[in-house]
C-alpha cells in the first residue's frame, strides 16, 4: 500500500514539474510580440534636413538578394512612412530636386542560418538600392555607427534614412546611413497595422524633427 | 522542457533506489510539499517580483534520532513576469521598444537537516538548514525573440515550520512551515534570485 502510494506521488511530482512552466509565448498578443529597433548617427542633428524623398517600391530582401515589389503592403508601409516624416516636419519632394534625406522601406523576409546580422545586410546594401537611385552613381554606402545582430526567425520591415545632403559634398563618395528602424514581429505583413507600426518608430525617435 | 524530464529522472531514480534500502533501523521519511515562493531583494527588484504559486519540493529524510533527521531535497519553482511595453536604451545610439516577459525556472538540489526541539508535544516545531546547487534556467524575451541562458549557481536556506504527526511518535505527518533561499545570481548585472517560500505537504515513511 505504501509503495503504492510512494509511486502515485511520483508520478504527481514528475507531471507537476513538467506541467509548472508558464510559457510566456502562450501570454503574448500580436502587439505584445512585436519589437521596434531604431538606430541612429548620434552625430548628426536631424533638425538640419528639411525635405526629404522615398522610394516609390520596397526592396524584398531574401538571403542577400534582392527584389522591388509594390503591393498593397507596401504601399501602405510607404505612406505611413511619409506621413510621419511629414508629422515631424520634412518636407516630401521628388528625388530629382535634391532632396536632404533619402528614405528606404525594405521587407527583409528570412536568411539561411535564422540570425540575421546588420552587418551582413549593410554588406549588400549597395546591391539593394543602388546608389545611382538617388543620383549618385559611383558611390558606396556607410554606416558610421554599429549595429547588434539579433536573431529572426520570421520577416521583418526596415526604414534606412540616407544623408543626401552631405552625400553631395562627400570626397569619400560615401552616403551615410544616419538612421535605421526595424519592427518584427507577428502579424505586421498587414495593411491595417502598417501605420501603427511606424508610428512607433517615429515616437521612440523624438529626435527625428526638423527645427 | 529538457531539463524538466532529466530532473523528473532525478527524482524517480532517488525515490527508488531508497525504496531498496529496507535493511535500516530507522525508516526513510519521504516529504512531499506545496511550495509557494515570494521573490524578494534583488530578484523581485530587478526581475521577478510576482509571487509563485508554481513549485513544490520533495525531499528524502533519514532520522539520526527523535531530534534530528537529515536527507536531500529537490524542488522545482517556476517564476514568469510580463512588463508593460517600454523603451530600454540598449546603447549610446540604440532604443528598443519591447514587453519584456522573464521566464526563470529553479531546481535546487540540496543537503538539508532538521531538528525538532520539542520531541514531546503533539505538534513538533522544528528549524531546518541547507545548502546545494540550483539549477537556474532563465529565458528573457523581447516581444517573442527570447534567449536561453542554463546556469548551475549556489543555494543557502533556513526554515521554521511545524509537523503534526499522524500519531504519536511517527515520522509521518503533515507539514506547515517557511523557508528563505538565498541564491546567489551574477550574471548580466543581476544579484540573486532569493525568495522566502511557504509549504504545505506531508511526510511518509518508506520501507
């Protein structure tokens, strides 16, 4: 009777220590699971730049390589994008009047080893938008600042701010990348979320206002 | 989840084989207790501060005499906190805006001895001490990208309770008492992982 009671409770222990964890993915809504990155050249005062011009289609970025696409994602990722440029004061005009601030929205969908490095990214990323787009050809892109590497499972936006202005005076022939936010996540391949996401790149980036 | 079937080895393997051991004068006593934990200094400070209700602790007790009785115990807590999104600054140039979910589960394994002052009376009070390894598996998300981090750290711990025998003179009985477990835990700027717990089980003996 005793062993089998001394068995029963084991068998209690054993589904209680299997059956205690909470899992915190279990415990998380759509919103709850996205996470919003922004990096920035601190050396830089962004209240100098006052217009700036987008590019009219994403780049889908898929292990290194690279395609434009325009579909109603895309185009609503866009308009967020001018909308809260505009919000903070710059001023939208076409790449051909030599705008101060040029603006990139990627979909960067997976990569080979599931860790995505911005390093690598940034690696390509003459090959994603070549710099003769925003008329400057024979350049190279830099970022002056560092980025961490985080690991995706799962795709991801990102907005590239490019330095036109000081691109034009550059020896170097250098476009600096002076400003980057990333929003992963589930559910944010979506036109109803678009704005709201972007909107939270803009308000964890106070900074980012012309004077 | 692999770390929870290993354990549950652990414990199946160690009931058993003191199942084997018959031949002794004085039985094995097996406790079985409820565990609720209460995070306290550094850990509820800097990353839990909700309380447990999701633990217990098993433990295997020889007894030296009436007034003393030592064994080993095992215990499994598992801690969970979900913060309100926030902005942390991750670097000089860096802002993350993220709900925060820690998810830390503990296993001690432990030398423990307690003594009852009072062999007499009806209810036994009775003080305890131990000390071991704490197995410690601490998982931080960011929104839903977490890592991982499996770390073997150090437990120190101190408890009053009482037990009320099943009849007189029995090791076997019920079990009320509290604990403190200081857990040393340095890693990534955090201090401890120490909480005061309060049980509720029964002890059997085991021929």
């Amino acid at each position: 009777m005793k062993k089998l009671l001394t068995n029963g409770w084991l068998i209690c222990l054993a589904v209680l220590y299997i059956g205690c964890n909470k899992d915190p993915l279990n415990n998380l809504n759509a919103d709850e699971s996205r996470i919003y990155i922004t990096d920035r050249d601190s050396t830089v005062n962004f209240s100098s730049f006052k217009t700036y011009s987008i590019s009219d289609s994403v780049a889908i970025i898929d292990n290194g390589k690279s395609t434009r696409q325009l579909n109603d994602v895309d185009l609503a990722y866009i308009n967020a994008v001018k909308k809260y440029m505009n919000q903070a004061g710059y001023r939208l005009v076409l790449k051909n009047d030599n705008p101060d601030l040029g603006v990139n929205v990627n979909h960067i969908i997976s990569t080979s080893t599931g860790v995505i490095s911005y390093g690598n990214y940034w690696g390509d990323y003459g090959g994603y938008y070549d710099p003769y787009y925003w008329g400057y050809p024979g350049y190279g892109y830099y970022i002056p600042y560092a980025y961490s590497v985080y690991s995706v499972k799962e795709g991801a936006i990102s907005v590239d701010m490019l330095d036109l202005k000081s691109a034009s005076k550059s020896d170097n022939k250098k476009i600096d990348v002076i400003w980057t936010g990333l929003i992963r996540g589930s559910g944010i391949f979506n036109t109803s979320v678009a704005d709201k996401q972007v909107e939270s790149l803009f308000d964890q980036s106070s900074y980012l206002k012309k004077n | 989840m692999k770390n929870n079937i290993i354990a549950s080895c652990f414990i199946i393997v160690s009931i058993l084989f003191a199942q084997s051991s018959t031949a002794q004068k004085n039985p094995l006593t097996l406790e079985l207790n409820y565990n609720y934990s209460m995070p306290v200094s550094g850990f509820k400070s800097d990353l839990v501060s909700n309380n447990s209700p999701r633990g217990f602790k098993g433990s295997l007790m020889y007894p030296f005499s009436n007034k003393l009785a030592a064994g080993v115990e095992i215990g499994f807590q598992d801690y969970y906190q979900k913060y309100p999104r926030d902005i942390y600054h991750t670097g000089p140039n860096q802002d993350i805006s993220a709900v925060i979910s820690n998810s830390i589960q503990t296993t001690p394994l432990m030398l423990k001895a307690k003594y009852y002052p009072l062999t007499n009376s009806f209810v036994k009070p009775y003080i305890s001490a131990g000390a071991g390894g704490n197995l410690i598996n601490f998982k931080q998300y960011f929104g839903e990208f977490g890592n991982t981090r499996t770390n073997i750290g150090f437990v120190g711990q101190a408890g009053v309770g009482i037990m009320i025998p099943f009849k007189k003179m029995s090791t076997s009985g019920f079990y009320l008492g509290g604990t403190y477990d200081y857990a040393p835990y340095k890693k990534d700027g955090y201090k401890d992982l120490s909480s005061v717990n309060l049980q509720a089980g029964i002890s059997f003996e085991i021929r």
